[in-house]
C-alpha cells in the first residue's frame, strides 16, 4: 500500500487542502474516494502535534462514518 506523508512544513496548508478532502470522500467513484482517505490519512500524521486539529477532524470522519 502506497502511503503518502505530508511533512510538517506543509501542515501549514492542511487547512486550505482539508476541506476539497472532505467533499472528496463522499465521492461515487471509488478511486476518488480511496485516494481522499490516503490524503486525509497523510493530513492527520501532518497534524500530530495539532491535537485540538486531529480530534475535530476524527470527530467529523466517525460522524460521516454513521450516517
């Protein structure tokens, strides 16, 4: 499995990327989606240290998960 990792110096950017991400993995084509979740895999190693960040972002990815 390919895995893609944001470095820290570009977390600065989660920010802007993370919404497009989010509209991303709610896509119909499964390609899209599977390439938004490595995104969004890599932007929550880049947030590590942005616990406030990472728990938002997990709280929106289970809520989307439910429903």
């Amino acid at each position: 499995m390919e895995f893609f990792y944001i470095p820290v110096s570009n977390a600065f950017y989660a920010g802007e990327v993370l919404p497009g991400v989010k509209r991303c993995i709610t896509d119909p084509v499964p390609e899209v989606r599977q390439s938004s979740a490595k995104a969004l895999g890599s932007i929550v190693l880049s947030m590590k240290h942005d616990l406030e960040g990472t728990k938002d972002l997990m709280t929106w990815l289970f809520d989307m998960l439910k429903s």
